[in-house]
C-alpha cells in the first residue's frame, strides 16, 4: 500500500506540463522573424563599413533565439534541457574561437 | 500459483496509453526523455553545420573581396522569398504541435500539410537556383566559369561557390528527410495517433523542422548578402 502512494507520488513528478502557447505569441514570433528579415536585406543594402557583418550575425542570433525559446518551446522546458541547449551552443563558440585563435593570429610576427 | 501472481500483478497496473513504452513510468517522463533526447541530437546537428560554418568564415577572412563578388552573384531576392517561405512553415509547424495538444485532429493534419507545401515550395525555389547556377557555369570545376571583370578572382568564386553548394546542399537533404518524416506524420496525425496526452512525437518533428530553419536564418545572410568592403557592389 505504502509501495502504491511512493508510485502515485512519482508519477505526479513526471506529469506532461501541458502548456499550450497561445496563437497571439506565435503570430507574434512569427511577425518578428519577418521583420528581421526585411532588417537583415535592408542593412545589407546600405554600406556601415566594419559594421555590416556584426549586424547581419547579430539579427540572424536574435532570429535563432526567438525560434529555440518559441517555436521550440525551450522556454517553458526543463532545466535539463536548458543545459543541453546552453551546452551545444557553448561547444560551437569552443570549435570558433578555437579555430580562429589560430588562423586569426597566423600573421602575427612575435619578433 | 504463478497464475495467481500474475492475476495480482496486473490487476495494480490500470491500462496504459497504447503508446506509453513500458521503460518509461508514465506519458511525462517519457515525453521528457524524448525531448531531452532530441535536444542531444541537435547538439550534435549543431556541431555538424558548425564545422561547415566555420571552415566557411575562414576563407571569408582570406578572400574577402571575392566573398563579396560571389555573394553578389546570388540572387537575393529568391533567398529573401524562401527566407519567409521557410518561417511561415516553420509557424505552421508550430501551430501543428498546438493543434495536437488541443486534440484537433484536422487541425493538426491541415497544418502538418502546409508545413510539408511551404517547405515543397522552399525545394523548389533552391531547384530554380540550382539550375540557373548550372546554366550560368556557376559551379565549382565549371571550364566555362570565368569573370570577366576580375580574371584572378574566378579561382576563389569557385571555392565560394563550393561552399555555397555544401551549405545549401545540406540543408536542402535536412529539408527533405523532414518532407518525408512529415508525409509519415501526416498519415498518424490522420488516423488520430495524437492527442493532450500523447503529442511528443509532433513535437520532437517540431524540434527537428525548426532547426532547420534555423540554419537557413544564417545561411541567408552568409550566402546571399555580403557586403562588399569597397562599397561599389550593393
């Protein structure tokens, strides 16, 4: 008997979160990652000299993000998930700067 | 004896979901693990496209003049279009999860349908591409590319141009496992496999539709739009 409530008890630990988005936030999202589109074609269009690429790379991370926190629901996950998304992202900024440490400093002279 | 045992075990246990696997103890954890699960994969999805961004980005430092002539080469309005072709699919993908955790069976087949139209559309579009690139020698090993403009340059429009059918060629593949996993998901959705209870599997589709949009987000910027340093090619 004891056994059986230990079970229920689990099981309510366990139970499905159930949050259903509601339409406005996905219109919403969706509306937003439109906009940065138009941002991304119309910034490209004028010349901000250095800062061209920054503003490219930097309107396609806030469209990224918009999508893995909304449309992927990461935002209403477990921590568990959290990490494993945080941790992915972490690991491709390892293998950049990694990589560019190297081939961005090639042409450096120590001497 | 053991017929009595085993009359007891079974009467402790309520009848499952049909779809619960009997490792997991209820429908919760087992969306959990799945979710986590496909998370674990797109962090290797992550890492795979990563490489290619990154061997990418190198070659843009070295040759940035040429980055910026090949880009320009593109046809960016096609890109801007499938950019938006691929963000719509990439709601109704989403509304298809909604539609599954509300119990709309239509609902869900109707928006698991469009996502498989709009990312057709996208397919067809990069086809268009494609073959307006073969026509016009835009590949790499193409005798027939040169550029009259700038002659020394041509070598490293080609490796560009590698990149460029690396990267869309990739993609287009995820693209088109993800029609297929949806013609399936479609069929399931129709016989009523999903419901309140039991909608991970949209979900985990969802997950999968999703990233790749993700990488076209940056794909679009990296390969249609580079501007140029000297500022005489829009």
């Amino acid at each position: 008997m004891a056994d059986i409530s230990v079970t229920e008890h689990h099981h309510s630990d366990h139970a499905p979160t159930h949050h259903v988005t509601p339409l406005w936030q996905y219109l919403l999202v969706f509306f937003a990652l439109a906009v940065g589109t138009v941002l991304t074609v119309v910034a490209s269009r004028f010349d901000l000299g250095m800062w061209n690429t920054p503003i490219a790379l930097f309107i396609a991370t806030v469209k990224a993000t918009l999508v893995i926190l909304f449309f992927m629901h990461v935002i209403h996950s477990t921590r568990l998930t959290w990490v494993v998304v945080i941790g992915s992202f972490l690991w491709l900024g390892v293998l950049f700067v990694l990589t560019f440490a190297d081939y961005l400093t090639r042409s450096w002279s120590l001497y | 004896m053991s017929d009595t045992t085993l009359h007891a075990h079974a009467d402790e246990h309520p009848p499952h979901h049909p779809f619960l696997q009997h490792h997991f103890e209820d429908l919760g954890q087992q969306h959990e693990a799945s979710t986590l699960g496909m998370w674990m994969f797109l962090t290797t999805e992550i890492l795979f496209f990563g490489g290619v961004l990154c061997a990418y980005w190198i070659y843009r430092v070295m040759y940035p003049a040429a980055w910026a002539e090949a880009a320009s080469l593109q046809n960016w309005q096609m890109g801007a279009i499938n950019t938006i072709v691929l963000i719509i699919s990439s709601l109704t993908m989403a509304l298809a999860v909604r539609a599954s955790q509300l119990g709309q069976r239509m609902g869900t087949v109707v928006m698991l349908v469009l996502t498989l139209l709009f990312g057709g559309i996208f397919l067809g579009v990069k086809g268009y591409e494609y073959s307006v690139h073969f026509h016009e020698g835009l590949f790499p090993g193409a005798q027939t590319f040169t550029w009259h403009e700038n002659p020394a340059l041509a070598p490293q429009v080609q490796l560009f141009m590698a990149f460029y059918f690396t990267m869309t060629g990739l993609h287009a593949i995820h693209m088109v496992i993800g029609a297929g996993l949806l013609l399936w998901f479609i069929r399931r959705a129709w016989r009523g496999d999903f419901g309140p209870e039991y909608y991970a599997p949209v979900e985990i589709m969802g997950l999968y539709w999703h990233f790749v949009d993700i990488v076209w987000i940056f794909l679009f910027p990296f390969l249609y739009l580079i501007h140029s340093a000297g500022g005489h090619h829009g």
